[in-house]
C-alpha cells in the first residue's frame, strides 16, 4: 500500500561540489565529500524540502525539485501558477545554510487549452477504479462551486497530497511522482494517454526500490 507521505525529488545531492559535477562529464568517479560538508548539505536538503512541500500553492500540477551546489540552492521543475515560482524562492532563501538561490522554475503557458486538459488527465487518472486509492479527494466532485468551474482548474487546483502530478504544456502530458507498482504506472500512462487534446504522454513515475530509471 502507497506511503501518504510528503515526497519531493532532490535532484543534485550527488553533484554539490563543482568537482563533483566536472568528474562527471569526465566519466569519472566522483569525489566523496567530507563527512562534515555532506551533513551541511544534506541539512540544506531536507531544509528545503520541508519548505517546498509546505508552500500552499504547490500542488498536483506542479513538479519542483532542486540542485544544491556549496551553499547554493537551484530551483528546477514547472509551476502552473507564476505565484508558486516567487514563493519557491522566498522561502528556500530562508532555510539555514542557504546563501543563494538560482530560481530556474519554469512557469506553464497560462492556456485555456492546457487547463481543460488538466481537468480531463486528472479525472481519468485519479477517477481510474485501480488508481482511486491515490486520490486524497476520492468521491469529491472535481469542481464544486461554479467558481471553480468559473476559474479553471488550474487557479484552483484540487487540494490534498497526490502522489501523482500531472504537467501540462501546450497539450504536452508529464507524468511524475511516485506509485506502488509497475501496473499503477502503466494505467496512469493509459489513462492520460486516452484524453483527447493530449499529443504526448512521458511518464516519468517512480516506483519507491524500483532499479529501473522512468522513461524520458
């Protein structure tokens, strides 16, 4: 059964250093880091996490994650409100440790096209019988005020942890998060695959102790 817990990617652990991140390019092993610079940085992760799932505005068609070189924190991902990329910033200049943050947060074409597609991806896959479990809002109506309908989704997003986020971009689908299994992942792919208006779907779902890398 899926863990409800908080989960946010943390991208760049393993490249903190420049070094690091040179040896890499080089196909070679990275340095190991200093006991001492690993708990730095590794306090600055989950200092940052903690933050960025708390941001209000942050929800299920968001996907933010974060790099940290020495005591610089770089933003990554995609928000589908501009006011979700300004927050992000604020409160990771906050965190202890933290003296610089590179804000590299794509903000989502504002479209009515792209919003109408979220609310069909999220209905086929947070409605699918197999994949309801995940739904925080299971038996709520999507929209339930005229205006939510009024608005969009994307203004007013369904509320709650969902595991999976859905990314919409000029009819262009991205999956992310995480699921139990193999069979959760490919249903949630069939499921946004199967809406029309979406051109393409790139599941990039994880699976917690899966090997397997998602598909690019």
């Amino acid at each position: 059964m899926f863990k409800r817990c908080k989960w946010l990617p943390v991208v760049a652990i393993a490249a903190i250093t420049a070094t690091a991140q040179d040896a890499r390019k080089q196909d070679a092993p990275a340095p190991e880091l200093p006991k001492a610079d690993y708990d730095r940085v590794l306090k600055i992760a989950r200092g940052v996490q903690k933050e960025l799932v708390r941001i209000p505005q942050y929800g299920v068609f968001d996907d933010l994650r974060f790099g940290i070189k020495g005591s610089t924190v770089i933003l990554r991902g995609y928000a589908s409100r501009p006011i979700l990329k300004s927050s992000a910033e604020q409160v990771t200049g906050k965190v202890p440790g933290v003296t610089e943050v590179v804000n590299q947060i794509e903000v989502l074409p504002l479209s009515p096209n792209d919003d109408n597609i979220r609310t069909r991806v999220y209905i086929a896959v947070y409605g699918n019988t197999v994949l309801q479990r995940y739904n925080p809002n299971r038996g709520s109506p999507v929209f339930g005020t005229l205006a939510q309908r009024a608005g969009g989704i994307t203004n007013d997003p369904p509320i709650g942890f969902h595991p999976i986020h859905i990314i919409v971009k000029n009819g262009n689908v991205t999956l992310t998060g995480v699921v139990d299994n193999e069979m959760d992942r490919s249903i949630a792919e069939i499921q946004a695959n199967a809406v029309p208006g979406v051109f393409a779907v790139t599941n990039n779902l994880e699976i917690p102790n899966d090997k397997k890398k998602p598909s690019k």
